[in-house]
C-alpha cells in the first residue's frame, strides 16, 4: 500500500439533561421494566460528519421510599467495524440551586465491546425529589486509528442535517443478505441522475418506494448512501470492495463517487483500478 498514514478526530460533547423535565413532560423516552424499575433516555445524538451515535440512560429503583438506587450511563455506538473512540469526560450532577454541584472525571474507551459507560451511581439518592434536578455531561470523543484519506463526495450542507431524519426517509434500499437501508428520494436523486429519472417516472422501484442493490453488500451500501449525506467512511476497503462501490457508482451514473474511488485507488494500491 502506497500510505499507511492515520489520523485521529476530535470532537467535543456536550449534554445537559433534567430528569424531572424529562419524566414529566415525556420529552425523552422513558418506561418501565417486568420488575418495575423506571428508565429514562435521553434523545441519540450524533458525531457530525462520522456514524457515531451516543445517548444518557438513567435507570432508577425504589429500594424503598427513602434509600431509592439510580445509575446513569453514557452509550456510544459507531457504525465502523474495529473503531475505538477514546472518551475524556467530566460529570456534574446539580441537585439544585442551593446546593453545591457533585463533579467527577473519567476516561473510557468505547469499542465493539465496550459501549456504555457509569457516569454517576449511588444506593441511597438523597436527590430524587428536586424540582431543578439535572446532569451535564462534557468532555471529548477522540475516534482513533482512522486513515487520514477518507471516502466522500461532495454534497450541500443541508443533507447532513437530513441524516437523522429518520421519519423523512420515504425510499427503502435493499441489498443481497436482505437488509434494509432507508433513504430520502431527494436525497438520491441529488446525486444520481438514474434515480432521478426513476422518480420522474413510473418505474417499478418508483411505485413500490424500494429498490434491491444486487451483488452489493450492506456494509458497501450503507457506506454509500452515508456518503450522500456528507458522512464520510475513513476506514480503509479491499481493492476488491473499491471495485464493487465503483461498478455501483457507474451503475447509477454517479459521478462524484466514481472520480473519489479513483483518486483513492490510486493512493492506496500499487496498480490503478482498470
């Protein structure tokens, strides 16, 4: 391989959560386990720009009325096989005006099994019952070992802001180990010319609102359609699997994906893609 080079990326986090709000008003998701304890979520948030998805859990059971148990934790989850995402944190749990703030630290690294971490646990939770009660979570995620030329294609800001949209994806995509993948029509046909015309017309795959990426697996089409909303793949493939995501990008005419494989061809491996 003609590089080798790595890079790290480094983003800052931040969540402010207020479980009395939260349990209240149902902003976030909470319910109830069999044996009665109460968990609350907070909404997932994602690293811009990288298939990172992370969320605040709190779980919380009455021992009895005076000595009840609560355990918050913080999830993160990547998209990528073989990921390790280095977390620098610092946790302030502020029971209410009067009282002075509970701050700890911590350093965690998150991988394929290492996903959630404790942020704050106790047996007896003198809190409980403040009206201003909330947690801040802040600190870095540092996304380790990724190689310093990443897939993308260029695309307008706005359809990052898509990505998680998830009520908004109306097209389902359907690859050859029979997985889904859901995706915005406009999205699609931004960027590819044959699913313009596809929705233009009425075609097959237009009406039933799928379509089946024959020999494409989900890993290459989920990197795919990641890239169409500006999420760029900073792993690196095999020669055959840049094959594969070319032949696709020539298929639908795309192309912005067919010039990047090429570029990145030609870095990676000593002869160019023929």
């Amino acid at each position: 391989m003609a590089s080798e080079d790595n890079t790290d990326l480094v983003y800052p986090i931040f969540i402010k959560w207020n479980f009395v709000d939260s349990y209240f008003s149902k902003k976030n998701d909470s319910f109830y386990t069999s044996d009665g304890e109460l968990k609350l979520k907070t909404n997932r948030f994602h690293l811009p720009g990288f298939p990172v998805t992370y969320y605040l859990t709190l779980d919380y059971k009455q021992v009895n009325f005076n000595e009840p148990a609560v355990s918050l934790e913080l999830h993160c989850y990547c998209d990528y096989d073989n990921i390790e995402i280095e977390a620098d944190l610092t946790f302030i749990l502020k029971p209410n005006y009067l009282l002075e703030p509970e701050i700890s630290q911590t350093q965690y690294t998150f991988d394929e099994d290492n996903t959630e971490v404790v942020c704050y646990e106790k047996a007896e939770w003198e809190h409980y019952v403040a009206t201003n009660l909330f947690f801040i979570i802040k600190g870095t995620f540092t996304v380790k070992g990724l190689h310093s030329n990443p897939l993308s294609i260029k695309v307008p800001k706005y359809n990052k802001q898509k990505f998680t949209d998830e009520n908004g994806k109306n097209f389902t995509i359907v690859v050859e180990d029979g997985q889904e993948i859901k995706a915005h029509k406009s999205i699609l046909q931004q960027v590819s010319p044959v699913f313009a015309n596809m929705f233009e017309s009425d075609w097959k795959e237009s009406l039933e609102g799928k379509i089946e990426f024959k020999n494409l697996s989900f890993k290459l089409a989920k990197i795919a359609i990641d890239l169409f909303y500006g999420i760029k793949y900073w792993r690196l493939l095999d020669k055959i699997e840049y094959i594969q995501l070319f032949q696709f990008a020539d298929q639908y005419d795309i192309t912005s994906l067919k010039i990047t494989i090429l570029s990145l061809i030609g870095l990676f491996f000593e002869k160019p893609l023929q």
